[in-house]
C-alpha cells in the first residue's frame, strides 16, 4: 500500500506499468475507490504509467473533518501529482474525478496534457438536490441511498448480476464524513465559464443508461471545449470503467494513440 503524506491529507494511491513511461492519472467518482479502474488498467498498452488515486475521505485514504470545498480536492490531486513528479499526465476523471480534471486543467496545464471527462460535467445536479442527499445520509447512513444509487450508476442486466453487490459494498463502506464532505464539494462547484476557456486534447465519455450524468449531460460539457471528442458507451450507466472495461479500454487506448501519448 503506498501512501503520499501531503501534509493536511494521506492520500492513497497505486502505480502500475512502466514507472517510467508516459502518465496516464485516473480519479474516483463519489463514493468509489481507485478499484473501479481495475479491469480498465489491465487492458491499456504496455509501457503506461497508470496511476490511481483515493481522494480524500474515500477508500483508504485519511479522512479529514468536512465540507470540502472543489478547491481542495484539485489542489490534493495537483500535490500529489508533484510529489510522484508527474508533469504532462493524461488525468482521467470520471465524475467527481472529471470535476478535478477541468479545475487541475485550468490551474495547471503544466501538469495535465490532455484530459478524458468521463461521465462527469460543468456542473452536476442543483445545490438543493445535494442537501436532500446530504440529509438523507446525516439521518440514515450510506446505505439510506445505496438502492437509489445503484440504479443511477448501473444499467439493469447488471443490477441484476452478483458483480453488483461488490461496488454496493464499496459504497456503504465509505466514510460518511468524507461522501458528505465531496457531496458539498460537488453542490459548491459551477466550471461552466472556467471550462470554456480550456483547448487541450480532450475525450468526453458518456454511459447509454446513466442515471447520474446523462449522456446529454456529458455531449454540453463537451462542447465547451474547442476540439472535444464525445463517446458514448451503448449498455453502461454511471460507471462504464466497471460495465463495460474493454469498451472503456478501446475508447481511451484510441484517445491516447491520437495524440501521440502512446504509439500507434
């Protein structure tokens, strides 16, 4: 287990492939941790060097006391980026991960050469939508939401499948403090004008099924970006990586080849 002491957070992280090969970063969604990139990461190219990463109050990362405000979740990734002396990275964020990669793009291009947005946008939900959930949580625990959740994340072939019990698992097993924490993090965050200004290479990919982040969702987050590519994954939901890993796979490996972040 590898642990990046930042000071005010532990951040846990994992590193795979060629230590040193080109980075590609991938970044959690609510309530996840870096193990729903597992089935994707055994499937990229040789000679990547993926990393994964716990954001702070998730997985077996340090906890510490809430809210989180967006900013602090950018600036984590942004140090631990610094302190692996990672520059030039592919950062692949899916959901509140997708948030983190366009405020680590704006904030530091020197780090970030291209970004995947995967299931993710400008800004997710209202800020009322994130109090009922924060409320229902503070009165009912995780699992007070996990059906719903799950209904949002997975298309129904795979709520349906005994794979679904282990990422239902995985959610109620995450510190409440730290979900409520991001939860506040995500209500708090509007990057429709910061994202507009961006021009790296980007790979928008939505899920057919998401409940979340709808595709349509994803397609207008996209098209802020002057030159964004947009995928749609057919018979996956919130979480693609996890439903549908070798499509994922395909549709980031083409990303990476086309802009020359792995040979062709």
């Amino acid at each position: 287990m590898k642990i990046a002491d930042l000071g005010d957070v532990a951040l846990h992280y994992r590193e795979d492939g060629d230590p040193d090969g080109p980075p590609v970063v991938f970044s959690n969604p609510l309530g996840c941790d870096l193990r729903v990139w597992d089935a994707v990461v055994e499937l990229l190219p040789p000679g990547l060097r993926a990393i994964r990463y716990d954001m702070r109050g998730h997985g077996l990362s340090s906890c510490p006391p809430g809210p989180y405000a967006m900013g602090v979740l950018v600036r984590d990734a942004e140090r631990l980026l610094e302190f692996l002396g990672v520059r030039d990275c592919v950062f692949v964020g899916l959901s509140i991960g997708g948030m983190i990669a366009q405020g680590l793009a704006v904030k530091r291009l020197d780090l970030v050469r291209a970004m995947v947005l995967s299931n993710t946008a400008a800004k997710i939900g209202t800020p009322a939508i994130w109090q009922d959930r924060m409320a229902m949580v503070r009165a009912g625990g995780i699992e007070a939401l996990a059906e719903g959740t799950m209904e949002r994340w997975f298309s129904r072939p795979f709520r349906q499948s005994p794979d679904c019990a282990l990422w239902r698992n995985m959610l109620t097993r995450q510190p409440v403090e730290g979900y409520l924490g991001c939860c506040a993090a995500i209500s708090g965050t509007d990057f429709y004008t910061p994202t507009a200004s961006l021009t790296l290479p980007t790979l928008a990919i939505a899920g057919s099924e998401d409940g979340s982040t709808p595709p349509d969702l994803v397609r207008e987050t996209a098209a802020l970006i002057k030159g964004a590519h947009f995928h749609l994954i057919r018979g996956a939901g919130h979480l693609p990586c996890v439903e549908k890993p070798g499509d994922y796979a395909d549709v980031l490996t083409a990303f990476l080849k086309e802009i020359g972040h792995v040979a062709d």
